[in-house]
C-alpha cells in the first residue's frame, strides 16, 4: 500500500470492519443463526447541545445490494442528542439479519462520525458567522484520501465555497482560495499582486495577501494601489505577530476607508474557530476556516440492537424497541415515542412530523438524496430556528 486507505471495494466487504465483528458472522454462519434484528444509531456523549446529521449518502452506498433497510433523518438534518424528554434521538436504523450486516457496524459508524462532526463544526461557525462568507480551507491538515468528504460536509454544513480541486469537483462548484505566501517569497510582493491580477480568470475575485513580510496596513494599502481590480486583502497574520487580532484588522479597515478604498473587503484566515468568528464578524467581510472544521470533534455515535425477532430487546443503558421520530418545525423540538404511537404535540402548540425516511429498503437505494446545494440551504434554513 502507497498510501494507507482503504479501497471502495475493501470498504464494501467489509475489511475495514473490527474483527469481532467478522468473528461473530463467522461463528453465526457456521451454526446457521439468521437473527433478525432492529438496531439505532445515537449518540450518548455529544460535543454540541444541537449537531448536523451527515454521512448518508455513503451510508446509501454501503449498504446497497445488502439485504437491509435502513432509515435515516435526512441528510442535514439538525437534531438534539435527546428529546424534550430525555430520550435518545435515533438518527438512523438498520433492519435485517444480524448475520448480513454485522461487519458494517464499524464503517457504517466511521461514516456518520465524522461527517457529521464536520458538518456540525461547518454549521456552528457559519451561523456564528451571519451573513459574512465563511470559507472551508482545512484539508491539508487531513489525509489527502477524505479531501472530498471533508469538503463535500463542510458545505453542505453552510461553508459558502471549498478549497480543495477534487472536494469541488463532488460538489459541482468552482473551488475558492486566494494566493499562498509561497508565490510571493518566490516573486516578490508587488510582482505576485500584478501577476495575480493579470494571469487569473476574469470571474476569480482579485484578493491580495498582505502579511507577508511588512505591516498589514501598509501593505493593504500597497496592494489596493497595484492591483486595479482589488476586491479584498487578506490576513493570514501569524498568531505570534497579531497581537489584539481584531484591533489590527480594525487599524487596516480605516487606512483603507481614509484613503478612498471603503469597497475593498477584509479577508481573515489563520487559526478561525468560532470565538474569533464572533469576535471579528462586525469588522471583517469573510473567514478563510481550516483545521478547526476538518478536525472537528466526531460525533460518538453507537449502533445498538433494540429489537430481536419483533421482540424489544436491549442492553443495559438503552432504551430497548423501536420508535417513532418526531420533530416541530417550528421549534426544531424532537419527541421520541414507541412505534406506532399517536402522533405527539409540541409544547409550542405546533404540529410534530415524524421526520424520518427510508434510505435502502430490502438492499436498495430507496432515497432520492437531494442536490449538496439544496442540502446546504436545508441546513441554513434550519439555522435561523435552532436554538442553542
């Protein structure tokens, strides 16, 4: 192996799995048990009082041509890790003989994790952001190999554009970014601005990085004389060298204003999380986030078997038979009820939905996934309801 990642196809039999997993199948098929049993996905020890599900659409595709049926919230769905009452919220269930699915509990997981990690971190710093552009810059912080996937969630979590060549291609869109520190240590400041300027597609925003060897302010300055077509600077300003982060970009902010340049925006980038998004979205026109969206914080889902044979079965510490998910799309509030229940009320008064849809039914893709751009703006829309 040149590069240690597993294949679609080692994915797909299962490989990557744990091999207590693969034990159990075995062990199962020599004494011909064929189980059927009914499992969710929670999880127990959130990061966030509210996250973003994410990871379906490979869920879709692992699953695919095994006989299972899994249902699921819709992708970019926000949930809570309870309901009103304290239950559990399911985001997903599988259904079927344990014997063909028992190995995909470890991928199925790893695919919601993470996705839904990213997509929540991506979500929490765009609506801390408001209305300002928030990048998505953070793959070379990961694994080259899940480029696309860390992509690919962080907008449809509510990034407004993504670095990476591949990660854009997924999601049908033009990929974003500025100028590295490297073309200008190799020609030189003013040069890099013009050659920028002249060689780059019309339709690519002029945006001059200006950190690199002088003062911030100076250097905007500088750049908004060079570059006719300017449409913003960008800060990628060291921590060691920022001092107050904000009071600097708020010193560029009025050079540029005095000077006549009050269109040219303010770009900042370098070590965004969510404190410094809301701590310089009044004075700042966008946010260049990496690492703290590609590595965000998995979410430490589960698969529990709740039922066996029809019969509600679980093990300790969980809530046993399958349910009903309801949400109010008014509050965004979640009820959990056993199966078959009478549809819930919220407490605001509005109607509940069960919110939940099938994705593979007997092994195949029962789902029509929407478009990533009509998934992110799911996920927007939610964003002006949630509450923290």
């Amino acid at each position: 192996m040149r590069f240690l990642v597993a294949t679609d196809e080692e994915i797909r039999r299962g490989d990557t799995t744990d091999i207590y997993f693969a034990r159990t199948r075995d062990i199962l098929k020599r004494r011909g048990v064929d189980t059927r049993v009914y499992a969710e996905f929670t999880t127990m020890n959130p990061p966030y009082p509210w996250m973003v599900f994410a990871g379906l659409r490979e869920i879709a595709h692992l699953f695919e041509g095994i006989p299972v049926t899994v249902r699921a919230l819709p992708e970019g769905t926000i949930f809570t890790p309870r309901d009103v009452t304290g239950v559990p919220v399911p985001v997903m269930s599988i259904e079927g003989r344990y014997v063909d699915f028992a190995v995909y509990e470890t991928p199925a997981l790893g695919l919601i994790c993470q996705a839904t990690g990213i997509a929540t971190k991506a979500a929490r710093i765009k609506r801390a952001a408001v209305d300002k552009t928030v990048l998505s810059f953070g793959v070379r912080r990961m694994h080259p190999a899940i480029a696309p996937m860390i992509d690919f969630y962080s907008y449809i979590g509510g990034c407004d554009g993504v670095s990476s060549i591949l990660g854009a291609r997924a999601l049908g869109v033009e990929p974003k970014g500025t100028m590295p520190h490297a073309l200008i240590l190799t020609v030189g400041e003013r040069e890099a601005w013009k050659d920028y300027e002249e060689d780059m597609p019309p339709e690519v925003p002029r945006i001059a990085l200006i950190d690199t060897l002088g003062d911030e302010k100076f250097k905007a300055l500088e750049a908004a004389e060079v570059m006719e077509n300017i449409y913003a600077v960008r800060l990628d300003t060291p921590s060691s060298r920022r001092g107050n982060f904000a009071d600097l970009v708020r010193e560029v902010r009025w050079e540029l204003d005095l000077r006549g340049h009050r269109d040219v925006k303010i770009i900042v980038s370098g070590g965004i999380d969510e404190r410094a998004v809301e701590d310089l979205r009044d004075i700042v026109d966008g946010f260049g986030v990496g690492t703290s969206i590609s590595n965000a914080r998995t979410v430490d889902f589960a698969m529990d078997i709740v039922e066996v044979e029809g019969k509600p079965l679980a093990k300790r510490g969980k809530f046993s038979g399958r349910k009903d998910v309801y949400r109010c799309e008014e509050c965004l509030a979640y009820r959990v009820v056993p199966s078959g229940s009478p549809r819930p009320t919220c407490d605001c008064g509005a109607e509940m939905r069960n919110i939940v849809v099938t994705v593979v039914k007997d092994g195949e893709v029962a789902y029509d996934f929407p478009s990533p751009q009509d998934e992110r703006e799911y996920v927007l829309s939610q964003l002006r309801r949630v509450r923290e």
